[in-house]
C-alpha cells in the first residue's frame, strides 16, 4: 500500500517539477484551443458560403431564382427522372412586345412589371417546381413527374392569368400577353436525349412558334417529329399544337 502511495506522489512531483511536461501539457491546451476556434471559423465560413451560394442562386430584379439555378436543378431533375422512369416538363415563357413597354413606360416600370409577372408565375406553381428567370423577359418553370397535358394545362393557367391582369404603373394600367413553350420527356424518350439542355431547347423552340402564331398562345412540340401530338388540335404541317381551353 505505501509503495503506491508513494509512487503516486512521485508522479504528482514529476508533473509538477518536469519542464517538458508543462510544456506538453500547455501545448495540448492551446491546440485544443485553436481546434475549438477552428471548428466555431469552419462554421462560420460553411455558413457565410451557404449565404452565398443563396445569393448567387437569385435574380436581384425579380426576387426568384435565376438562370445558374435552373441549370443545376435541371441536371438533377433529368437525371432522377431518368432513373426512376419520370416525365419530366418546361414551361419556357416570354412576355410579349415587352421592349415596347421599357421604351415607353422606361426601364424601372419594366422592372416592377417583371417582378409581379414572377410573383403571378410562382403563385400559379406548385411548391416542388423550379421558377426561375432565365434571361430579360423569359421565364422557366421545371416540373418533375409531371406529363405534357399536366404542363400545358399549366401553361394555359398561366397565359390567361397574365393576359387578364393590368399591371401598374404610376399613370396608367398596363396590358400584357405571353407566348409559352412545352416540352415533355417522358420515360422512352430519355433513351435518345442525354443532354439536359435539350429540353428547353425544345420548349424555347415551341414558344417561337407561338411567336408566329400570333403570339398570346401557348405551344406544345414534341422532342421527336415522330411522336404524336394530343389533341385538342395539330397545327398542319408542324408538329406543335396550339391549345385553347
């Protein structure tokens, strides 16, 4: 029993007398304390970075997400809907003449105009779906398990809500139309197209044909001429539809 007792104290004495162990032992106090404000700057800075990725993410003018956004979602939409046997649908949207309207009503009314169509857009959206601006007055919606007749039934929902409201300005109400673009792939379809970017390109392609429909129309255009257009209507000579309900 003495002799442990007495070589507890010996330790005590070595701990107490030994420079290097005092020198250990502050050294492992002060990296534990440099490990403790690391670990409070990495959070900071993963934090900071997840502000920023935000920002990064939204359109200043209109408040929702932008064009960088849509891409990333884009990719991971076609790519789940790929593997899981999904229809995957663009709205691609395009305010009408809206060039006449900055050089008219000046470019901060244009602004406040495009902000409210985003606000009418993503109250007419499901919580699910990707809104975003993706370039001057053109707007895409990316819905997920979702058909072509689900997509422009929304399409539709959308060109007559913008077509039937005034939008302010400080003088006078002012009328706005849209011409839309559909596109859908659906589960065979993903065995053809690899690239994401193809679906919108099929619906910017459908909105300019609804350009030259007269524009206030929504058109829908398949990713393969083959396919077949449902109805109400096929457009003769063209594998697009213009849909009225």
């Amino acid at each position: 029993m003495s002799n442990t007792v007495e070589l507890k104290y010996a330790t005590g004495w070595i701990w107490r007398k030994s420079p290097f162990l005092k020198w250990l032992l502050r050294s492992g106090e002060d990296a534990a304390e440099k490990n403790r404000e690391l670990f409070f700057e990495n959070r900071t800075l993963r934090s900071e970075i997840e502000r920023l990725k935000k920002v990064n993410f939204i359109d200043d003018t209109t408040g929702i997400h932008n064009k960088r956004y849509l891409q990333v979602r884009l990719r991971e939409e076609f790519a789940r809907a790929r593997r899981h046997g999904f229809s995957l649908s663009t709205v691609f949207i395009d305010l009408d003449d809206f060039k006449s309207i900055n050089d008219t009503y000046g470019h901060i009314i244009g602004d406040r105009i495009l902000k409210e169509v985003a606000s009418v857009l993503k109250s007419l959206c499901r919580s699910e779906d990707a809104l975003a601006r993706f370039g001057g007055e053109e707007f895409v919606i990316l819905m997920s398990d979702t058909s072509c007749h689900e997509a422009v039934a929304l399409a539709e929902r959308i060109r007559k809500a913008i077509a039937g409201r005034r939008f302010s300005s400080e003088k006078t109400a002012i009328s706005l139309s849209v011409s839309i673009g559909v596109s859908t792939l659906a589960d065979g379809d993903f065995n053809y197209v690899i690239n994401p970017d193809e679906l919108i390109c099929i619906a910017d392609k459908a909105m300019y044909m609804a350009k030259d429909k007269g524009k206030n129309t929504t058109c829908y255009l398949p990713p393969f001429p083959e396919k077949d257009v449902f109805s109400p209507s096929v457009v003769p000579g063209q594998h697009s539809q213009r849909v009225s309900v």
